[in-house]
C-alpha cells in the first residue's frame, strides 16, 4: 500500500483530492495544519504539500521533514507561482510542483513520476529513449543513434534518471538524491554541474544552445523529447 500524505488546508482542493487519490489505490491521510500533519509522517511515502498553510510555511514544512533525514518526496501545490524557483531550486526540499490551478490528470501523472523514482523498479525502464538516444539499463549500455556512448558510472546514472522522466524538470535535488544518493549541499552543486557537462559533452550538447539537456534556471534539468 502506498501512503499519501496529504497536507492542505483548502477543503474545496482536499476533497476532492483525496478522492482521486483513493480511486488510483493510493492510501491517503490528509491534514489541514502543518503541526498535525508533521506528526503524522511515519509511514508516508509521498507528500503533497500545499504552500499556504494556516499555522505554517509550506516551505518550512519541507525543511522539517528534511531535517528530520526523511527523503520522502515532496511534491509542492502552489499558487505562487513566482516563488517556483525557490521551492524547488533552493534548499526547501520539495521535488517537484504543480502551480494551482491544477489539471487532475496532471498531478496524478507527477505523484506516479515521483513514486516511479524512489521506487527504483528497473523492469518497467530496462530500456528508456529519447530523440535518437537510448539505454539499455540492464546491459549497463547507451547509445546515440548507432553509436555506443562511453559514460562513467555516475554519467550513466545521470543520463539514467533524466531519460527516464524525458520531457520533465528534475530537479537539482532529485538527481542529487538518487545518483549520489543524498542531498549534502556544500559540495553538491558543483559536482552535479560537472557531470551535466560532462555528459553533454559525450553527447556532442552546446550548453548554450542545447539538444538533449536543458537547463531549468534555479531547478533542475531536462532531458528533451525533441530536438529544439
Ligand atoms: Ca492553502
């Protein structure tokens, strides 16, 4: 079972919410204030985490669960959508967002995204494509076009996660968290920015005027679907 955590005050988005939540067979506990929802996250999965919270900062609610160790993933509900960069970018800890108002079929897809990624099951992606390149993840193989692509481990874990979510942002925390397996900042940054070069690199990439790996100010990255 998986469990929802689902932190809004707003009963008209709670609703209605939960319910959709439920019919897609996810188990959900919905909260209205941070507080009790803060007590209440052993055994969650996912969070669903609404900004403007009576009691609370949403985005002091992701630091807590983030200090508390917890990498549980945390998609933002937000109305604010100029405080995007932040939530995601900065050091809250959410990993992804969906700027109020919301499409259902939309947040539903980034709850399955985000599960997908924590949840590691190789058998759905053993092989994942995007424009002319391509991985085959249980032969620890990739390729652009006819050519194999000679990547290092960490570039290939990269190369891995960004496929997989082709078309998407992920975020900055997203990629630290799953290809280096946390999320310490100091030194995380640089690293991360190395790697994505290197990696266009290998990919014949023009940071500047990119193919593959598109950089989301103050977020994260994506991996194009189609070439620009
Ligand atoms: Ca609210």
């Amino acid at each position: 079972m998986t469990n929802v955590l689902l932190v809004e005050d707003d009963a008209a988005i709670a609703e209605p919410l939960t319910r959709a939540l439920g019919r897609e067979g996810y188990n959900v506990r919905a909260h209205g204030t941070a507080q009790s929802a803060l007590d209440d996250l052993a055994e969650t999965d996912l969070v669903i985490l609404d900004l403007g919270l009576p009691d609370m900062d949403g985005l002091d609610v992701a630091r807590r669960i983030r200090s508390q160790g917890l990498t549980t993933p945390i998609l933002v509900l937000t109305a604010r959508a100029d405080e995007v960069d932040m939530v995601v970018g900065l050091d809250a800890g959410a990993d992804d967002y969906v700027t109020k108002p919301f499409r259902l079929a939309e947040l539903l897809a980034r709850v399955r995204a985000l599960l997908r990624r924590v949840g590691g099951d190789l058998t759905d992606e053993d092989e994942l494509v995007a424009q002319d390149v391509r991985m085959d993840v249980g032969a620890h193989r990739a390729f652009q076009a006819k050519r194999e692509l000679q990547l290092t481990a960490k570039e290939f874990d990269l190369l891995r996660v960004l496929l997989r979510d082709a078309g998407s942002v992920v975020s900055r925390d997203a990629l630290m968290r799953e290809v280096w397996g946390g999320t310490d900042a100091a030194g995380s940054t640089k690293t991360l920015d190395m790697h994505v070069s290197w990696l266009r690199r290998k990919l014949g990439d023009d940071a500047n005027d990119p193919h593959y790996i598109t950089t989301v100010r103050g977020m994260g990255f994506r991996f194009e679907t189609a070439a620009s």
